[in-house]
C-alpha cells in the first residue's frame, strides 16, 4: 500500500495538527431542545443586516421571516421557533459588539412544525428564480464563513462556471458536522447539487472528502444518482485542505489567482451541509431555522452533534451538554481558525459549525512570546507561500500599507498554521487579522 502522502491529491505546505475527532465523529445528529429565549442576530451573514418586519409584542410561527434582506448581499432571518417577539434592540454579537437583534420567547406547548411555503419547482424554475429562492431561504455558508450563498453563485461579468465543488473536506479539529451530513443526509446532498449545477450552469461536479471520512466517501459514492455528472473525490488528510482555494488544487490542478475567485479557474466552491440545506428547505420553500453544530473539547461530558436552533444561547447549550467546572476556554469554532471566547452569552448562529471546550489542563498558562528567530517553519507551513515571518516583522512596526502591497496581506485567509508551526510563540494570524481589518478600512475610505 502506497503512503497516504502519495495516494490522495493535495497543495503544497500545510501542517498536520492532532484531528481530535474520535470522540463525535460517530455520534449521529441528535435534535437540541429549544432554549427559553433566543436571540437571533440581524446580521448572521457577510453583508448588510437584515431590517425587522416584526414588531415586539408580535405572535410568530416557527419558519416565519422575521427580518427581510437589505439588498443582494444580504439574506432574511427566519424563525426559528413559533412564540412572541419579546424585543428588538442591541444583542451580543459574535465579534464582542453589540447588534441589532430580536429576543424571541419560545411557545412551550407548541408542536414547532414548519408550514410548507412556496416551493421551488426544479423541473421549471430557471437558474435566476433558483439563485432567488436561495436568497429567500436565507442560507449562507454553513462551513464557517456565512457569505451568502446566492451570490457565489451569480460569477462575476465575463466569468462562466464549468466545475461545481461540494465541499466535504472538515479539516478544523474537532468538528464533525459536515462528516455526520454526508453520512446521514445523503439524499439532501444530491437534491442540493441538483439545484445548484442548475443555478450556475456547471457541466459537472466534483465533492471533495478528506480521506479520514472513506465512510462519508463510500456513503455519497453508493447513492450518486445515475442521471448526475458528479464524481467523489478523496483528497489527502492535511490542514487547511479545506479552504477553496486549496481544494481546488488539489481536485483541478489550478490555482486561483491572487486575490481572486474561485469562477477565475472556472469553479465555484460550496459546502456540502450548505448544499445539504438548499435541498432540504427548497423543495418546501422553508427558510433556515436551524443546523448542525458539534459541541466537544475536553471539557464537554456529552459530547455530540446537535441540531440546534439558530439564537440559542451559547450559555444555554453548554448548561445541556454539561461542561465541566474547570472549564478555561471556548472556541468559536475549532482551535485554528476558530476564536476564543470571551463571553457566553452570543447565540449559535447560521455560520456557527461548532464550539469547543477546554479545561485549565489543556490550556495552561499563557506561553511566553519570543522574538522571531528565522527559522523559515511558517514560511514552509503557508498554503498560500506567503512570509508570514516578514509579515510578522512589518506588523510589529504598523507598516500595514507595505504587508498588503509588497508582501499581499490581502490574500492570508488566516488559517493560522503560521501560529501553529512558530516556535517563538508569536500570534501571527492575530496580527494579520488586525492588519488586514486596518488596511481595508483605510482603503475604504
């Protein structure tokens, strides 16, 4: 048998962190009870915000839309449970502000089922009236990034899409989610690429699976419908296989340009519980009212995937799946992309894949920072061949307008294995967050 390294396609660079995903990988999705309040944030999506079409004091049914899209970059915000809009005012938001949001009381007697709304004919819907009803059911990217999912799909003048990538892969620690879709939601997969090569007119489709999921491979492999030109694809066990543009290397051999798109090289990318969620909702006309999260980490005694409500508070998810009392840090997703926490009080939202625990253990005090030794390990580690290291030194002096132009700070999509490989301990991605949240600000103006 050949080394895994030789017998899957893959990019150039990567690390290869601990998977630590043993402990839910084969926990099937369990339904989460409703919370007493939820509290649904008006903007869940990269965009502008939703504008509220309720009133408070206002009855809603579960499914119901409760604040309307602002435009094409922007998606409406559904019920996700049948009961009473107690406020709309400010709400925590993920990033550590202040939104606008809607408190919702949950209707304890309530059955919670969906009316069925107006469907969304494949056979006789065009691909305009698809990419609209994808809007309409307010689904954004469930892989973590939450862009609208309507607008990849419209490719940019002069762009046409040949290949559709579902994306399978779930490189991030920890989380699940997308293994536990494709192995329990098969059928949603292929009714969702269904609609989606129709939007975009790709003449074929590809879904990429990370070769720890060969049950999630097989599973899809087994059902593909005989009518679809779409083919599985098991690529190597590296981080961060998972983002776009490294998935596209790997399935087509193409790179996408810097600071390009995907529909340069001919491609649009979707997740595949995103994909999973456009044919689960479309046929019925429903909107998105809830989806699938892991909640794990070591400080987790039941762990598992859960479908949640979307508003749930995080406080109110961790009480049910009992953390235990040393419980030192929360991540906002899993530990290399994802963000600790510092409040329990934001609510699970449509981008949210999952929120891992830990314990003072597996955290430990806070490493000391050292200057950085040009040992070249970040630079080796970069997916995307950048010098994290130079980018490092530039943002210790504030020279943010030279990161971005000599060295293109633009194109770090801050996977972090740059911090994961240091040696010296520096927050590299930290810094190029930042970095890249003042350039663009400055250049906005």
């Amino acid at each position: 048998m050949l080394p895994l390294r030789q017998r899957y396609p893959t990019f150039t660079h990567g690390v290869h962190p601990p998977e630590s995903k043993d402990d839910t990988r084969a926990l099937g999705i369990r339904q989460f009870p409703f919370a007493p309040v939820l509290v649904i944030p008006l903007s869940q999506h990269i965009g502008k915000p939703a504008v509220p079409v309720v009133r408070e004091g206002e009855e809603v049914v579960r499914g119901q839309v409760l604040a309307r899209a602002d435009g094409f970059v922007s998606v409406p915000q559904h019920s996700p449970a049948s009961g009473v809009v107690r406020r709309i005012g400010l709400v925590p938001g993920i990033a550590g502000k202040m939104v606008t949001g809607i408190y919702l009381e949950p209707y304890p007697g309530s059955s919670q089922e969906v009316a069925e709304g107006e469907p969304c004919d494949l056979a006789t819907a065009s691909p305009g009236e698809i990419v609209a009803a994808i809007q309409a059911a307010g689904i954004v990217g469930l892989g973590g990034a939450a862009f609208p999912t309507h607008v990849k799909l419209v490719p940019p003048e002069g762009k046409s899409i040949d290949t559709l990538i579902l994306n399978g892969v779930e490189c991030e620690p920890y989380l699940t989610t997308d293994h536990r879709v494709m192995l329990e939601q098969p059928a949603d997969v292929y009714t969702g690429l269904r609609y989606l090569l129709k939007a975009t007119g790709a003449a074929r489709a590809l879904i990429g699976i990370e070769a720890n999921k060969l049950d999630a491979a097989e599973t899809l492999q087994r059902t593909v419908p005989q009518d679809l030109p779409v083919a599985v694809r098991v690529v190597q066990v590296k981080y961060p296989q998972g983002a776009e543009k490294m998935l596209i290397t790997a399935l087509l051999g193409k790179e996408v340009p810097s600071r390009g798109l995907p529909a340069d090289v001919g491609a649009v990318v979707v997740n595949v519980a995103t994909a999973a969620e456009i044919g689960r909702l479309l046929p019925h006309g429903r909107g998105i009212q809830e989806r699938v999260v892991t909640l794990t980490g070591p400080a987790v005694r039941r762990k598992g995937n859960y479908r949640i409500p979307v508003g749930t508070p995080l406080r109110f998810a961790l009480e049910q799946v009992e953390v235990s009392d040393d419980v030192s840090r929360v991540f906002l997703g899993g530990p290399m992309m994802g963000q600790a926490l510092s409040s329990l009080d934001i609510p699970i939202t449509k981008g949210t894949s999952g929120f891992v625990a830990f314990t003072q253990a597996e955290t430990g005090a806070q490493r000391k920072e050292y200057a950085c030794i040009h040992c070249a390990y970040c630079v080796d580690a970069c997916p995307i061949h950048l010098n994290p290291s130079q980018l490092g030194l530039l943002a210790k002096i504030a020279d943010y307008e030279r990161m971005a132009d000599e060295f293109h700070l633009l194109d770090c999509f801050e996977c972090g294995a740059c911090s994961y490989v240091c040696p010296s301990h520096i927050p590299l991605v930290q810094r190029f967050r930042s970095a890249k949240a003042l350039v663009r600000e400055q250049r906005s103006r």
